[in-house]
C-alpha cells in the first residue's frame, strides 16, 4: 500500500480485510413514520428490499413486522447522542448476507402495506463490511414521511345520493405506523389542518375543513350537492410543525 493511502485511510479500515472469505453479515432494518414510531406488523408492515448498488442485484428482500414501539423513548423523550430508541419486538426487518468484500448496497423501503394509497419510499446507500453489523443497535432507520388518510367506518360512499341532500364527509387521518390523532394527545389533533375539495368534471364545486368527530383519528363534515353528477371528494391532511401530508380521494354519484 502507498504511503499516501496509509496516511489517508483512517486506522479502523487499516484493519479491516479488503478481501476475506464470505462472511454472516447480520443487517437489520427499521422503518420509522415521520414524528411518529415503527412501521410493524398492525399496519401490514413495510417491505424492504436490499440491493448490491454496483449490481442492482437483489440480496434480500421481505417486510418489517413487530410492534410500533415507546411512545416515550421514540417520540417524547429527548434523544441521547448514539442511544437506541428501539426495544426487543420493535417493527424490524432482519437478515444475514454472506459477503466477502466491503459491499455497498441500497436498502429500499415502502409501507405501509394495508394502505396502498398513503404508501410513502424511501431509501439509503450504505457500505457493509464483512461480518460488521451496520448501525448500532437499532440497527439500519429509514424514516417515511407523509400521513393516512382513508375514508374509513361510517363510509357513505358506497351509494348514491341525491341532488341538494346533505352528504357526510368521514375520514380517518394517522401517522404512517398508525399512531393515532385526538386533541391535545402526542399527536395533537387541533394542530392538523384537515379540508376537502370537491370538484365535478375538473370544476370546483365547494371546500372546507373537518373537525374532529369525537373518535381518534376521525374527522367529519359534509357538503351539498347542487345537481346531478359524478363528483371527487378529495381530502387534504397537513401538519405545518413537520410537513407531513397525506391525501385521499372517492368518488359519488348524485341522481
């Protein structure tokens, strides 16, 4: 090795084989919801995929499961310069590779998987060496960004109604690992923005916000049809403090 490479390389890679023999290579991987908690097996998980990033190849692949974790030593408590935040049970994804060599590799991740319409990626580049876990304790974190919004029970769009009748707005609206919304709680409700839009044939047709219907994580209002149609109810969910959104949408017909 050259002197310039002996001086620049740091003493802890001197001492790390360039070329062994393959190794376990344990590698673990958490999935976190934005200012929330782990992506487990309550939401369906989410599915991560580990690539060879000079290859493309796929090295292992499967779906997080678990709890979401402590609330406490997640979310609220203040963080500890290389503390862990996860506990045994916690939503992880884990596996061992076999590899011979330090191996870069791209570790992909998409959930939650019972809601395809709020699913959010992410994904992270990183070396791996030969039987070195990556990442400490909690091993690998990814961090999903973004909010669910489905149309959840009472659900009025699946009939029809009529022209100048009322028609009831009722959504569900939670973080990515399912960690719930209600006023003044860890996630406090009254600091969400939460309003639809509807429009029929690409013309606004009216909007406003939802308020807390009296349940976590349910929100309600309503409009009034002016005639006949196809109309798209869409709904907006924001939280100005991190940035997360999420964003719904159904359709109803008015006869």
């Amino acid at each position: 090795m050259s002197r310039f490479w002996t001086l620049a390389l740091p003493a802890t890679l001197l001492a790390l084989p360039l070329a062994a023999a393959a190794e376990p290579t344990p590698v673990t991987v958490r999935v976190l919801s934005d200012d929330a908690k782990f992506i487990g097996t309550t939401l369906g998980g989410a599915r991560i995929v580990i690539r060879d990033a000079e290859s493309d190849a796929v090295l292992a692949e499967g779906v997080t499961t678990g709890i979401t974790g402590n609330t406490e030593r997640i979310v609220t408590a203040p963080r500890v310069r290389h503390g862990s935040i996860a506990s045994e049970g916690d939503g992880a994804f884990a596996t061992v590779l076999d590899i011979d060599r330090p191996t870069r590799v791209r570790i992909e991740a998409s959930g939650p998987l019972d809601h395809p319409q709020s699913m959010a990626e992410a994904a992270q580049s990183l070396w791996l060496i030969p039987g070195r876990a990556p990442h400490g304790a909690d091993g690998v974190v990814l961090t999903l960004s973004g909010l669910i919004v489905g149309f959840g029970s009472p659900s009025s769009f699946g009939r029809d109604f009529s022209a100048g009748t009322e028609v009831p707005i009722m959504v569900e609206v939670a973080h990515l690992c399912g960690c719930p919304l209600t006023p003044d709680g860890t996630w406090d409700a009254n600091q969400y923005e939460i309003g639809y839009r509807v429009t029929r044939d690409g013309a606004d047709v009216a909007a406003g916000d939802l308020d807390y219907a009296g349940t976590a994580s349910q929100f309600a209002g309503g409009f009034t049809p002016p005639e006949t149609g196809v109309y798209t109810v869409s709904v907006i969910a924001y939280h100005p403090l991190t940035g997360n959104t999420g964003v719904g949408s159904r359709t109803i017909t008015v006869r």
